[in-house]
C-alpha cells in the first residue's frame, strides 16, 4: 500500500547524499519524483509548492545530515488530567 508522500520521500533518499553537499541546511522541494529546488526559507518552498503544482501532496524538507524526529503532545491529554485530576491523584497515592 502506498502512503501519501511516499514517492517524495523515496525521491528524497534517493537524493539526499547530492542534497546535503550542495544544500545542507536548506529546504527542499519535492513533488513525485522532481526535486523542484531548495529554498532558504521553508515558507518560500512552501509558497512555490502550491503556485508550481496546486493544492496536492508535496514535500517540504529540511535537508539535514542527521534527522532528529519531533514529538507533539496531544492537547487532550491535558484535557483528560484536568478533568480526571482528583481520580488520577487518589488512584496513585493508592499504590
């Protein structure tokens, strides 16, 4: 199965040794199988993508020679402690 961007992110390994020697640091643009260009600016790739190919998938990348993953907190977690808060505390102090 196929998932969206797939192709790009293939394309990106493909590249990316070319990549890093001659745009470290910058960002990529990449739609299929075509690296479009690298941007200075990630807004500016972005901007391109949508002016270039429309409103479809497309990747952005920061080309990087180690790839630190980035996490986010789902806001429903606070939401959950909030409202759980008093349970949550007695069921721990329980232990």
């Amino acid at each position: 199965m196929t998932t969206v961007l797939s192709t790009e992110l293939c394309t990106y390994e493909e590249r990316r040794a070319a990549l890093l020697r001659e745009a470290e640091g910058k960002f990529v643009l990449i739609h299929g199988h075509d690296v479009a260009r690298t941007y200075n600016e990630k807004m500016d790739a972005i901007a391109e993508g949508y002016r270039r190919f429309g409103n479809v998938p497309f990747l952005v990348k920061k080309v990087v020679q180690v790839e630190v993953p980035e996490t986010f907190a789902s806001n429903l977690l606070g939401i959950y402690r909030c409202r759980h808060s008093a349970t949550l505390d007695r069921a721990m102090r329980s232990r």
